[in-house]
C-alpha cells in the first residue's frame, strides 16, 4: 500500500501515463527468463540468466544479438526470437501475475488520464498478458517492439506512444523497472519513476517543466 500512496502522489498531475509491461505491470520476468534458459539450453548453450536483467526492456533480438556477441554464440536472432515467443505464449503467458501496486495505479488512473503501454515484447505477447491481467480495456495505446525502427533505450517507443495519445512528452509520466526504458523516457523528455526502487532516493524525476 505504501508503494501505491507513494506512486498516487508522483502521478496527480499527469495527463498520460506510460507502463512498461514486462517486470513493471506482469510479474513475468522470471517466466522471459526461463523461456531464454529453455531456447539456449535446446542448441546446447547454458547461458547466464543474468544478461536477461541487465538487457530488460530491449527486444529479444537486441538480447540475442549481445548474447552472440558476449559469448561467442550464433544464435539467429529471428529463430530464437520465434522459439522464445511461442514458448512464451503456448506455456507461460496465461499464468501471468499482477504487481499488484502497478495495476492498481493504472486502474485508478484510467478514468482521469490517458494509458498507454510501451513495451520491447512483441505485441501479440503484450495483449494477451493485458487480457490476462485484465485491464486490457483501460489501455488507450499499445506500443510494442514491431511498431518502431528504434527501441528502448532510444526515445523512439515513447514518443509515438505520446503522439497517439495526443500529449505532450512532457506531461506524461513513465513506469519502468529496467535501465533501457529509463533511458528511453529520460531521452523522450519524459517524467519517469523506477518502481521497483520506490524506495531508493533518486529513483524518480521531478516535474519537467
């Protein structure tokens, strides 16, 4: 409860609201991470989960590509990232749980302000897991990996989001929880908070003006 009253009162003077999904909406990140351990394991690699953390929010194919070029794999970027997914999708997706805090603010916001979800998950991946935590009908804008040439970290997801809302990049308000989509909104010109380091100082931005 805290960590909602603490998010209600960063967010009053908002007219958007931009959710990351994975890690930030769905407590699925340690599903994308198995799917990753699964795919690798399958051609024989048994890779560091932790590069899965460092890379949150890049598309799977940006992870893979650094993973080949860490290790000296050769995955196919396109291969893996299909194997990932309908993994994800068949196994994973419909077991997808809430952060709890997260989805409570956007309910609560969802009647005063705009909602749109960024996401480096391919959109087929990102609808279903709104369905699933079922607020895909408060959702104004979807903006998943397909729908820019540039993702996180670069602006690129942010603003489109904010320019079919109709908003100012300055008068939205970014929820992330990983390093690529901080950058991201930070470079969009955008207010953020990392919400799962609420209670850390400096983990949030002040108004822009």
């Amino acid at each position: 409860m805290a960590r909602l009253e603490k998010l209600m009162e960063l967010g009053r003077t908002f007219k958007a609201f931009l959710y990351d999904c994975d890690g930030t909406l769905a407590d699925n990140m340690p599903a994308h991470k198995e799917t990753y351990f699964r795919v690798a394991w399958g051609e024989g690699f048994k890779m560091d989960g932790s590069i899965v953390d460092e890379l949150a929010g890049l598309p799977v194919m940006k992870v893979v590509e650094e993973m080949n070029r860490r290790y000296g794999t050769s995955f196919d970027p396109v291969v893996f990232n299909e194997l990932k997914y309908r993994l994800f999708l068949d196994e994973y997706v419909d077991r997808t749980p809430p952060v709890e805090f997260v989805v409570e603010h956007l309910r609560r916001h969802s009647r005063t302000a705009r909602i749109a979800v960024v996401s480096g998950s391919k959109r087929i991946a990102v609808e279903r897991t709104l369905k699933v935590l079922d607020i895909a009908h408060l959702v104004d804008v979807v903006v998943a990996a397909e729908d820019t040439h540039l993702g996180k970290p670069y602006p690129h997801p942010f603003l489109k989001a904010a320019a079919l809302l109709d908003v100012d990049p300055k008068e939205c308000l970014v929820l992330e929880d990983g390093d690529a989509g901080i950058r991201a909104a930070k470079a969009a010109g955008m207010n953020w908070v990392r919400i799962d380091r609420l209670d850390q100082p400096g983990n949030y931005a002040g108004f822009i003006a």
